[in-house]
C-alpha cells in the first residue's frame, strides 16, 4: 500500500512527521495531492492541548492542491486540475447547510470543521476530501498556489467577520489584533464600505499591512490607550462595528468598551478557558448590543467568490506569507509560527 508522509499529533506540545497510507476516495470523495498549506492559529491552539483531538490525526486545514483521485459520482472535474478546498467541508445537504448554516453543518456545533479536527487534515502529501461536489473549486489559472492560500481560512473567516458585524457603508469600525485574521476583516471591512477603519495592534509591521489592507488609522497599543483615542475619534460616540480577532478576555472587552450603544461586535477569536461579560460595558444588558460570532464560511461557492474578489486585484494577500518551509520542516514552521518569532505572519508549507 502507498505511504505518505503527514504531520500527526502525538500529545500536547508534539506533532511529528510520520508515514500514513495514502487514502483511497470512495464515493462521493475525492483525493488532492497537496502543493501548498499553511498554519493557523487555531492549530497552536491543538498543538498546545487547548483544543483537544485524537491523536495520530493528521492535522491542517488550510489546502490547495491538485486532484490526484476522483471517487463515483463526483462530475466535472478532471485528474490534475489544481483546486482549492475550504477549511470547512459543508455536506451541503443537511438540515443545517440546507438552512444556510454550512458551518455547522450535521447540526453539531462547528461540525463543518472536519480537516484536522475530525478527520486527517491536509498538512499531509494527499488529502481525503469528503463531500467533493460541494467543496472541490479549481483555481483559475492566472492565479499561483500562494495568492489562494488564504482563501480556505483567514481570508473567508476575516471577511465572514466584516459580513457578519454587518458593516454598512460609511460606517466606524474597530478591528483589535492584526495577525492575519484581524488583517482580513480589515480588507473585508474597506470592501463592505466603512469610512474609517481603525486597527489596533502592537507590532508595528503589522499596522504596517494594516494601512496597505486599508485600515484609515492604526493604534499601537503599547504606546496608546485605544479606548481613549477610539472615543476621540468618534467624538465619544464608539464605533458602529468593533470585530474582535485574537481570542482574549483583554480584547474582547475593549471591543464591547469601544462600541456605541446599538453597536455590533463580531468575535472572530478561538477563546480557551473562561470569558466573562463586563456588566458596566455590556449596559446590564440595556445597551441594545448586538454580539455575534463567525466560523470560516465554506464550500465550493465560497471559494469561488474570494479567489474572484483576489483576481480582480482589489485585496492581495499573498504578501501575508513571511516565510517557507517543506512539509519535512513543519516543526520549525510550527516553533516559528507559535512563538511569533521573525516578523511571522503565515508560513507557506509546500510538499
């Protein structure tokens, strides 16, 4: 039987580099050889024992690759094509996608989130994916590996985030964090039409692409209070729109603190332990606030539509990947990566 190499998770603190047997499609699925995956931030959240999966799975969730395999009854595509898949793998005919919930797909929460987290992901030479026809989207070929990577995650979570706070044109919005989510929602706040856009971080070549992403006015946290400054900016009023992207207690709050009343925070973070509701902040519940949450929109169309928003040139997020590594050198990929050493903002992983 045909082996592959695939990074697999041992236990907290440890994934290693280690032979799989390369997955034959069955009906209904089809197997991508991989060229190209990253790392996410969620997958330091698994690595660290903060989001528990089984060991030995393969982990990864971010693919773009080329169709290696096609199981019965999956039409329309052809061996070789290169392709995209989301990192959220929607049926497409559950209750749940039917509902336009694709996300949560099977009526589980997060249940659409299968690679890396349910089954073997895609930081592997092949992957296995399920439910092909909703998910399989092939890359136009103007377009290289790299300039889609962003696409199966960070880029469909950022923009769901901007989609989800329901930003109207000319309004304020706020993004706190600009790792490459928060840089996402940022590009996707200008394409939805806000007036002014505020970032805030305290890496200072992240407000650096903030400002190229088109963020109007970035705040270093380490040198001003952004509560104040936000409040300066909207003559007391707060933002419209305050999208958090880190996942922490700290952030989350500013953003409720920074919101008008009526105002709207979309939360894209993965949380870990507790988080609380200030009471002052949160009005007692009086405020009017509207908070929602967003996981990774996926699927074929899905795709479709940000490799469509990348070809016309109006967000370019290929700059994003800092570094590269072969999938032989993932653990220093994950060492850099999880400690956020060297300017990091996204690792190109290619086999």
């Amino acid at each position: 039987m045909p082996t592959m190499k695939a990074a697999v998770y041992l236990r907290p603190g440890k994934i290693s580099i280690e032979e799989k047997p390369v997955p034959v499609p069955g009906p209904g699925e089809a197997l991508i050889k991989i060229t190209t995956t990253t790392i996410c931030g969620t997958d330091i959240h698994i690595l660290k024992g903060e989001y528990p999966v089984k060991p030995g799975l393969t982990i990864g969730h971010e693919p773009v690759g080329v169709i290696a395999a096609l199981g019965a009854g999956v039409n329309g595509y052809e061996l070789g094509q290169r392709v995209v898949v989301g990192a959220i793998s929607p049926c497409g005919q559950c209750y749940s996608c039917l509902d336009g919930q694709q996300s949560q797909c099977g009526g589980k929460a997060a249940g659409g989130w299968r690679f890396g987290n349910t089954i073997d992901g895609c930081q592997a030479e092949y992957l296995l994916v399920p439910y092909a026809m909703s998910n399989l989207e092939v890359i136009p070929d103007e377009l290289t590996d790299e300039q889609v990577l962003m696409c199966p995650d960070i880029m469909s979570t950022g923009f769901g985030g901007a989609e989800s706070g329901d930003i109207k044109i000319g309004d304020t919005v706020v993004i706190f964090a600009q790792g490459p989510i928060g840089l996402c929602a940022t590009a996707g706040a200008k394409l939805r039409g806000a007036s002014l856009i505020i970032a805030v971080d305290g890496v200072s070549s992240r407000l650096d692409m903030a400002r190229t992403l088109g963020a109007d006015i970035t705040i270093d946290y380490t040198k001003t209070d952004p509560l104040t400054e936000i409040m300066r900016l909207t003559q007391g009023r707060g933002v419209d729109v305050a999208i958090e992207a880190l996942g922490t207690q700290v952030t989350f709050e500013s953003c409720l603190r920074a919101l008008k009343p009526g105002g709207r925070l979309s939360s894209l973070g993965v949380y870990s332990g507790k988080l609380s509701l200030p009471l002052d902040a949160f009005a007692g519940g009086l405020g009017d606030h509207k908070i929602v949450t967003t996981l990774c929109p996926g699927g074929k169309d899905r795709m479709r539509r940000l490799m469509n928003v990348v070809k016309s040139g109006r967000v370019k997020l290929d700059a994003m990947v800092t570094h590269r590594f072969k999938l032989d050198d993932i653990e220093q990929a994950y060492d850099l990566f999880a400690n956020q050493r060297d300017g990091v903002l996204k690792v190109a992983i290619t086999t």
